[in-house]
C-alpha cells in the first residue's frame, strides 16, 4: 500500500531546483552557496526552486513545441527613464522570436533574460538596480562540482550523527553524500549571492533554459540586490524560517508569472527533455525537509500579503521569521522567539564534544525544529522498512478538491510538531563510537508529552523495543541500530542516544 502512494506522490515530480553543491549537509550555520551552508565564515541563502510539475508542465504555452516563443501583443514605445515592467530596451509583454529548441544563443538569452527580468519587475512591484548575468552548466558539472567539496571529519561525524538523530540517514550511509545525491539528480538552478550570477543547470546536450525557473531565480536576485540575502540563522530552524520568506516570495512572484503565460504572455520553455530529473529524489527524507520553506513558506507570504499587500513582505526581511514555528503558525510571527536551552556535560568523561566549529565557522550545536520533526514521521510512509507509519498520508498531503494544493502541498503541522519552542542537539564521541543529547521544550507540558509519544512511534518503527529500564534497544538489521533514551520533564524532552544501554547513562543522568 505505501508503495503505491509513494508512486503516486512521484506523478507530481517534486524537483529541487538552484542549490549549489552540498548545502544540506553542513546547513547548521555553514552552508555552502545556496543552501545556507556557510564557507569560509560567509552565510548564503537557499535558493532552491522546487516545483511540482516540472518545468515543462507548468511554463504556460508557447508557440510551438520546441520551445520557440512570440508574441502577438504590440509594446509601447520604451520609456525616457528605467520604469516597472521594463528592463534593457524590453517590457513585460515585448514580443521575441527565438528558437530554444537546440538551445538560445548569446543574443538570444540576453533578450530572454530582460524580458523575464521586467516581467518579475511587473509581478513583484520592485525594480532591479542593476544586470543578473545568467549562464548554464551541464547536470553532469553540476554534480561534479557539488560532490567536490571539503569536510573534515568533526563535521561529517556531526552531520552523520545529526541525521542519525532524526531517524532520516542511517548509520551505513554519508549523510553528506546523501544530501548531494538528493540535490544532484534533480537542481535545476541556482542564484548565486556571492557572485550575483544564476547558473541554470540542464540536461540536454544543448543548454535550453526555461522562464519558470529563470523567474524563480531573478526573484532572488531581485530580493538580494533591495533587501540583501545575509542573516544571523545558525541552525537548521533559523534557516528554515529565514528561507520560508525568501522562498515563499520567490513561489508567489513565480506563480503568478507562470499564470501569466499562455494568456497575457507567451514564454519560453524547456520542452520535455530539458527540465529536471523528474524521478521520485533520491531520499525522501530529506527532500521533506529542504521542501518545507517551499510549501510553507508560499502560505506564510500569503498571510503577510493577505494583512499588508506586498509592503507587508518587504516590512518582513527587516524582521526575518526566528523558525519554523513562525512559519507553520503565522500568527505567533513576529513576536514568537525560541526559548535557550542548555545541555548537561555528560557525567563520564569518556565521552568527548564534536565540535565542527574546527572545520569550518559555525556553530558547535543543532537545532532542529518542528519542520524536521515532521519530515522525520513523515519519512515513514515512504520508506520499505516494515509495513507501518507514524502518520497517514492524509495527515501530510493537502488537498484542494481532489487534487494535491500545488502552492502548499505539505502539511507540516503534524501531532508531535505543535508547541515546539526551542532545542538543542550535542554530538558526542567515544572511541570511535558516537553518541548523542538533544533536547527540546514546548509550550506546555501536553505538547511536550505528545512529541515523546510521537517520537517513540518512530523509533518502534525502526525496530525500538522497550527495555526492562524504559529505555529503547533498536534491533540490529535496523540502519539506526542503538540504544535510545526519551526523558519528558514537564515541558522539556531529552532524548539520549548511545551504543547501548550502559552508555546512556554517562551521556545523560536523569
């Protein structure tokens, strides 16, 4: 039975699209380009474009199925000075004549370009203050250069770890090299703070670039060049809430345009064979978890619209969401902070502190918010190990009608997920063994009850069974094979991990 839905969810062709290289892997305050990793001390944003039909299902019509474009509506003459809806000699509504078929020459792109940087112009209201210089690499590059970054091994022992934690990667596997795979097979673009450039990624011989992940893009430009991309998100959750504005923004502004062509406007598209991958992502799990600002983010800008029009959205990027939290409940945004939590030093000293700060700049703790939380159960009804779930899909799935709500697919707000309001994640090794504290507190003490429950649903679905002493013992052929501990104290949880059963205890004295 899960098979067939997840099959069935794979007909909507969920694709990242704009990550550079790794990004999800190191995202606890050190991205790289795109994915809110930092390198070299410096944070970026994640502009992944995701889309839920791909490319050449939702670009709009075009002229012929080749992707050559025209159009018949007649331009007014160009304006004395720069305007809205017109960029470099082209309006919003200016007609072309090119031929993407076997890929848009030098001349061409550049037109392409403009007209889609006034039609953004047109959408969002706002005008670009200077070029985006767009390029296009093959897939095969892409994945060469997102697979050639470099780890050191306090980083890749936390994020292994990390991962580990949210039942999502398991103890076999790279959790870094999981996340490239995931992001490699189906990126489609990416916009580039550092450089200030977008870089299309395509799978055709001959580089062919569509206008819906272009606009995506330019919308990012577009927020980097008038409110600037750079926060203090050091986590996980700061990210996830920082990206649900930018992202969320991005999708809006790319709806309407999309819902532009074929009426208004007739736009250039990549045809069948120059989108994404269009196959389900190579880990569900973590495609659940970098989608959220995707799916969420569209509703948050939504609600910021529905009270302020779009002067409520450029108000927002001078007060940028502290979490998820804000995200999935709007109405606790902008008051809500995430309360500090503190873990204990282990009471045996055998065990030592990952600390990844001595690869790279970033911070030497996780937090994982209620998003992650979800992506966690959420993983459950994708993956084969046994016949069970901790959610139904119907939990998960938003339907408009009888059809999947294509601007916010994904409910997030699962049982277990409500009332999350702060956490903290150490990462511990010894002698080659690695262990784990994270906890979390909620707003109540019912919340913080009903994310134990929830959380000890997953680790029985991954082979936990109770100890004599409350504790968990994952059997052995699980990928998370471990003993885990789940300590609730009014509203705070603790959950312990170590390789067995004596070692929780030295990690954590309850």
């Amino acid at each position: 039975m899960r098979r067939e839905f997840a099959v069935g969810l794979c007909v909507v062709a969920l694709l990242l699209s704009g990550c550079q290289g790794l990004g999800v892997g190191t995202e606890e305050g050190t991205a790289n380009e795109t994915l809110t990793v930092t390198e070299s001390g410096t944070e970026y944003v994640n502009t992944t474009t995701v889309v839920l039909d791909g490319e050449n299902l939702t670009e709009g019509t075009n002229d012929s199925a080749d992707g050559t474009a025209t159009d018949s509506s007649v331009s007014p003459p160009d304006p004395d000075a720069d305007r809205l809806g017109w960029e470099n000699g082209y309006w919003h509504n200016e007609s072309l004549a090119v031929d993407n078929s076997d890929g848009l020459n030098d001349t061409e792109l550049s037109a392409v370009v403009d007209r889609s940087m006034a039609r953004v112009e047109y959408v969002r209201g706002l005008e670009f203050d200077g070029d985006v210089p767009v390029s296009t690499i093959s897939r095969a590059e892409y994945r060469n250069q997102s697979s050639n970054g470099s780890y050191g091994d306090a980083l890749r022992t936390f994020d292994n770890a990390k991962f580990e934690a949210l039942f999502l990667i398991g103890e076999s596997a790279d959790s870094i090299e999981s996340q490239e795979s995931t992001l490699g097979d189906s990126v489609q673009g990416y916009y580039s703070p550092s450089l200030d450039e977008i870089v299309i990624v395509t799978n055709s011989e001959t580089p062919r670039i569509g206008e819906k992940t272009l606009g995506h893009e330019l919308v990012h430009a577009l927020q980097d060049q008038q409110f600037g991309l750079d926060s203090n998100a050091t986590t996980r959750d700061g990210v996830q809430g920082r990206n649900s504005l930018i992202e969320g923004d991005a999708r809006t502004v790319e709806t309407a345009y999309v819902d532009r062509c074929g009426s208004s406007w007739s736009c250039v598209s990549v045809g069948q064979s120059g989108g994404g991958g269009g196959g389900p992502p190579a880990h569900w799990g973590v495609h659940f978890l970098v989608y959220f600002p995707y799916s969420d983010g569209s509703a948050f800008v939504s609600e910021l619209r529905s009270q302020g029009g779009w002067a409520a959205v450029n108000d927002a990027y001078d007060d940028l969401p502290d979490g998820a939290r804000e995200v999935m409940t709007p109405a606790d945004y902008p008051d809500w902070e995430p309360r500090t939590v503190t873990v204990p030093r282990p009471p045996s000293d055998d065990w030592e502190r990952v600390r990844p700060s001595v690869d790279r700049d970033r911070t030497d703790y996780a937090t994982v918010g209620p998003s992650a939380i979800a992506a966690s159960m959420v993983y459950t009804l994708y993956d084969d190990y046994n016949r069970s779930a901790v959610v139904r899909p119907r939990q998960f799935l938003n339907y408009d009608g009888g059809e999947l709500d294509q601007s916010d697919p994904f409910n997030y707000d699962l049982p277990g997920t409500r009332g999350w309001d702060g956490g903290r994640m150490h990462v511990y090794t010894n002698d080659g063994e690695t262990g784990y504290v994270w906890r979390t507190t909620w707003t109540d003490n019912a919340s913080a009850e009903q994310f134990a429950t929830s959380w000890e649903r997953v680790i029985r679905y991954w082979g936990g069974e109770r100890t004599a002493d409350g504790n968990w013992a994952i059997a052995e052929e699980s990928p998370f094979t471990d003993a885990v501990a789940v300590r609730v104290e009014g509203d705070t949880v603790t959950v312990v991990n170590a390789p067995t059963e004596d070692g929780l205890t030295e990690l954590y004295d309850a």
